[in-house]
C-alpha cells in the first residue's frame, strides 16, 4: 500500500505550518504557460533548404526541421490576430550547423526581444502583444536544423509574499534562458528548509538556492513520495533537494525546472507525467549520487534537457517501457556533462521514441542511446542495443567528446 504523508495547500501564500510542512498553491488567472501557441498558427521565412519546410517548426514533431538555404536565415510564427507571447523554445535537430549569433523578433514592429551569441533554448523576454514573430540566424557554422519553434504566453509570477520557511520574493541565483555549459562545479546553498510533505506548486515556486530537506529512505522503493508536485505549466527554480529526497520532483503535466539541484537522486531526481503532447523543460542545474534513472518519463510528449550535469547515475533519462500505457515519447539532450554514468537515454524503439542528442561531454564511458523494445505493464522491457544516426537514436558520433 502506498504510504501517504500530509501534502496541504496554503492559499495567499504565506502561513507557517505547525511541523514545518511547507506547501504552496501559487495561484495565477491563465493556464497558458503549458500551451505552445505555435500548434494551429502559421509559419514562413527567409529561405528552406531541399527537403526541409517552415511548417515542420509548429508541427510537434521534433523529427522534423527547417534549414535555411545556408548558414543564415529567418523561420517565422504567425498568427492570423495579435497573440500575446513572453516566451519562445528553439529545439535544434541533430547533423546541423552550430548557432554562433541570433536574434529573436516582433516582426511587426522590426524590434529585437533578444539574441544572443550561442545556441538557444528557452527564450524570455518582455511580454509583448504581436501578429508575427521571427527567429533569425545571424551567424552559424554551417546549415542549422531548426526543428521546433515553440512559443508561449505568460505562465504567471513569483509571489510577492514568501512563507516564513519557504522561497525568496526573488531568486538568489537566475539563471538565464541559455544556462551556458556546465562545469561540474555545485552550487552553495543558501540556507536549510525542513519539510515533511509533498510541496505542491501551481505557477513558479522560487526557493532562492537554499536546501530542501528530506523525504523518504534514499533508496529505490516505489512507494517514496515526491518533494515536490508541479501542477500542469508550473516552474520550479533556483532549488536544492537536500538527502533523502523520496521521489524528487513529479511534473503533474508539462514544466520547467530551471536550476534544481539533487544533492542525491533517490529513486528518481523527476517523473514527467504530462498527457498533453507538450514539451517539459530540464534548464540547466544538476544531479549526483543516483543508482538508477535520473528523469523517468511516464507520460507523453517532449522532454528538453539542457545545460545539465549528472555525476553518479544510471541513466539520464528513461522512457518509459512498461508504464500502463505505452506512449510515444521524445527527448532533447543538448549541452551536457556527465560522469559516471551507465546510459545517457533510454528509449523504446518499438514505440518510435525519438532521443536527440547533441554537444554531450562524457567522463569515461557510457551508453549514448539505448534502445529498449517497450512492454505491457507487469513485464520488463528487452534491451535491443545502442543507436547512432538512425529514426530513433538521432545522435551523430561527432556530437559526444568521451574525455
């Protein structure tokens, strides 16, 4: 039987709990942050490369891309009124050129809501009301491969009252929308919370870089609860999960964990459980002292990692092969480093997951794409060998550096 432990809600956001049991519904009007407003728009651009078209950025599907003719162009979202975007996720297929310079902007009005000088994957900006917006690529080292172009309205705000316990107002440490690559190199913690329920969180729960601490045995059981439950289009950041961590962090529906840190993945660091096709966030942050999986994925869908360490592990990230329904998953790795770990992805090739890989640094050895055959609920899954440059492993030998 699955034990249970006291998850409470705390309306307003500020209220110390007798037993420091911390929870959070950070309310906001809109559930739009889990919506990539680019499914049903349109999309044009500069140039397309042989083989390629602007509609494969809003189509969902990470297997699909648009180049431009040469090392620049511009691919662009429109809609048919004026829609209201704050941010935007650029998901690169694997095989193209790398970005080196870029901006992001209202083709409306011809002004730059960002840039940047290396390859992006979420984007924040101002809030801006617009009928058109417009990726560009300004410089690259070859023929990029742009093969989503999400965009998002606003997802809510940090709470302007903090429990006595809980987040900062505002983030000790923000990191950016591009997290840079990761050094290995962990961050101080800013101070303890104790808790002993399940945080649940609606909106964006910013724990100023302090430890949260501790649930469960530190082991692999399955009946461990999560530290922390993110409700559909939620954003945790700027956490460490202190040892034990039970079940680390369950994503109810789509998220992002922008700068979480696991001091001991447990059973496993996050679960993703969103049935809604969208696309999950993993922004930068890092993970140790993990015997298994790292980020389980259980629902539908698209997980993007990036900017990531993971020191000690099996896996970094599993989908699924034996949950109750057998979905059709995909994961993005960009710009990580691991070390000690036995698998970088595991997927379910008799599904069609996909894995695409790119810029992943490795300390000694390991499996980059595993390929599982998936199987009912109550069996185990069979291993049927690593892929490289195939439909399902999307990895090319020249994207891993092994040191």
């Amino acid at each position: 039987m699955r034990r249970k432990v006291a998850t409470r809600w705390l309306a307003g956001g500020a209220t110390a709990v007798a037993g420091a049991v911390v929870a959070l519904a950070l309310q906001i009007p809109n559930a739009s942050a889990a919506t990539n407003l680019s499914l049903g728009a349109g999309a044009d651009g500069s140039s397309k490369a042989s083989g390629t078209s602007y509609g494969n950025v809003i189509d969902g599907n990470p297997s699909t891309y648009w180049s431009p003719s040469g090392s620049t162009g511009t691919v662009s979202v429109k809609w048919g009124s004026a829609t209201t975007v704050s941010s935007a996720a650029i998901v690169q297929a694997s095989g193209g050129g790398s970005i080196s310079g870029w901006q992001l902007k209202n083709h409306d009005t011809g002004s730059v809501l960002a840039s940047g000088s290396s390859a992006p994957s979420t984007i924040n900006f101002s809030s801006t009301s617009l009928k058109k917006i417009s990726f560009v690529i300004t410089s690259a080292s070859g023929t990029p491969r742009i093969a989503e172009f999400e965009t998002y309205s606003s997802g809510g705000s940090t709470p302007t009252t903090s429990p006595t316990s809980g987040p900062t107002s505002s983030p000790t440490a923000s990191p950016t929308s591009n997290p840079g690559a990761p050094t290995g190199a962990w961050p101080s913690s800013a101070g303890s919370v104790s808790i002993s329920g399940t945080v649940s969180v609606s909106g964006t729960f910013d724990g100023g870089m302090k430890t949260y601490c501790c649930m469960g045995d530190g082991g692999q059981g399955e009946s461990q609860d999560p530290m922390f439950k993110i409700a559909n289009g939620g954003t945790l950041q700027n956490v460490i999960l202190g040892s034990p961590a039970g079940d680390g962090v369950h994503c109810e529906g789509t998220c992002t964990l922008r700068n979480v840190w696991w001091n001991d993945i447990g059973e496993d660091a996050a679960t993703f459980k969103q049935t809604n096709g969208g696309t999950s966030y993993v922004i930068g942050g890092g993970a140790r002292n993990g015997s298994d999986k790292t980020f389980q994925h259980n629902g539908n869908g698209t997980v993007n990692i990036s900017g990531f360490y993971l020191k000690g592990s099996g896996k970094l990230y599993r989908a699924c092969g034996n949950c109750s329904t057998s979905h059709t998953r995909h994961v993005r790795i960009d710009n990580v480093l691991v070390d000690d770990i036995d698998m970088l992805a595991g997927i379910n090739s008799n599904w069609n997951d996909t894995a695409t890989i790119t810029r992943v640094v490795v300390i000694g050895s390991a499996t980059i794409c595993g390929k599982y055959k998936g199987v009912p609920k109550g069996s185990e899954p069979s291993y049927l060998g690593e892929g490289w440059n195939d439909a399902n492993c999307k990895v090319n030998r020249s994207d891993v550096t092994f040191r």
